[in-house]
C-alpha cells in the first residue's frame, strides 16, 4: 500500500509537470498564433480547475451519509468484543470512540492494529475488556479538517503509518475517511485531469 501511495505521488508529478510544459512553455507570441481567443480562455478555465483541489469534504461527499464507515462510532464504555464486531458487520478498520452521550465530543479512535497489538498479543479478553482502555487517546490523534486537500491527507496518512484519520470542525467530529477513500479520489481526480488536457489539446473546450 506505502508503495502504491507514493506511485501515485510521483504519477501525479510527472502529469503536472507535462501538462504545465505544455501550456506554459510557449512563449506569448507563439501561443497567440496557435491559439484562437476562445482558446486562450479554454486554457484559463482548464488552470482554474487546477491540480490536486479535491478535498476532504468532497470525499466525504462522495460517500454519501448512509456508506459504511462515513460515520460509525462507539463509546469508551462498549467491550472490545462489541466494537470489533461493529468493525466486522461494516466492513471497517476503525471506529471513532466518543464519550457516552455525547457522539460528537471524540475521546479517540480504536482500529484493528490497537486490537492486535493491546489485546491478542497481551492475551487479555475482548468480552471483558472496554474500549477506553486500548483506543488510541484523542491527544494523540492525527485529523484533518473539511477543506485539507486530498494529497496532503495522503501524505499525513503515510508519513505517521495509518489508514484511518478522523474529520474534524468547530463544532467537533463530522466523519472519518480511510486510506482507500483518499486513494480513490486521488486517482479520480488525476483521471480527470488527464480528460480535461486531452479535450483541451483536442479543442472541446
């Protein structure tokens, strides 16, 4: 997965670099006798879109309310046992542990690496074991906010060995996105990129 990350890294690198070559290495006068005025302002549009502007409140978006994982929690008060197999039923990684009552006031995060490492390992019970005493504590959380882009929750994810980063805003928690989420809308967002320069090249725009 870490070296699929930084494939996509330099993939995308290398797209920016060549579409940047592109459309920026003429000169004014060259590009005025290549280009209609219609086209110049194609070109103008298609930099507005811009490279790497996805963020993190369109890939929450994207998941829609009801998607497995777009917002599944449990208290520090739930077994071990109860979360691992929310984990499971959903299909999921990590839940979000908040505070009982109080869904939105995050007192952490447990995954399948805390289970691994702080229950099999330690040979303690999952039935009689809470959540609290093995989740990852909230000072210790990494998060990212609505407007973090994409890349940027990518690179946070691999440089701190994750896969699951919590959403954050004012008004507390509002969702939490996997490594597969941000890999997805990477990998769309650099598809489409490609769409926009080859209509541009090919005057659709």
């Amino acid at each position: 997965m870490q070296g699929g990350i930084q494939t996509i890294f330099s993939h995308g690198n290398v797209l920016k670099n060549a579409v940047l070559r592109h459309v920026r290495v003429l000169s004014p006068a060259t590009r005025s006798l290549m280009f209609t005025r219609h086209e110049s302002a194609s070109a103008a549009r298609m930099e507005e879109h811009g490279f790497e502007s996805t963020t993190i409140s369109d890939v929450l978006s994207a998941k829609g309310k009801s998607a497995d994982g777009s917002w599944l929690w449990c208290t520090t008060e739930d077994t071990v046992y109860d979360a691992v197999k929310s984990m499971t039923q959903h299909n999921v990684g990590a839940l979000v542990v908040v505070k009982p009552g109080e869904q939105k006031s995050v007192a952490g995060i447990i995954t399948e690496r805390d289970y691994l490492r702080k229950m099999i390992v330690q040979g303690r019970s999952s039935k009689t074991t809470k959540v609290g005493d093995i989740m990852t504590e909230e000072n210790k959380l990494i998060t990212v906010k609505p407007d973090t882009k994409v890349l940027m929750a990518m690179q946070l994810m691999t440089d701190n060995r994750i896969r699951h980063i919590p959403v954050v805003d004012e008004s507390g928690m509002i969702g939490m996105v996997s490594i597969g989420d941000v890999v997805r809308a990477v990998v769309t967002e650099h598809r489409d990129e490609l769409t926009r320069l080859n209509d541009f090249i090919q005057g659709g725009y």
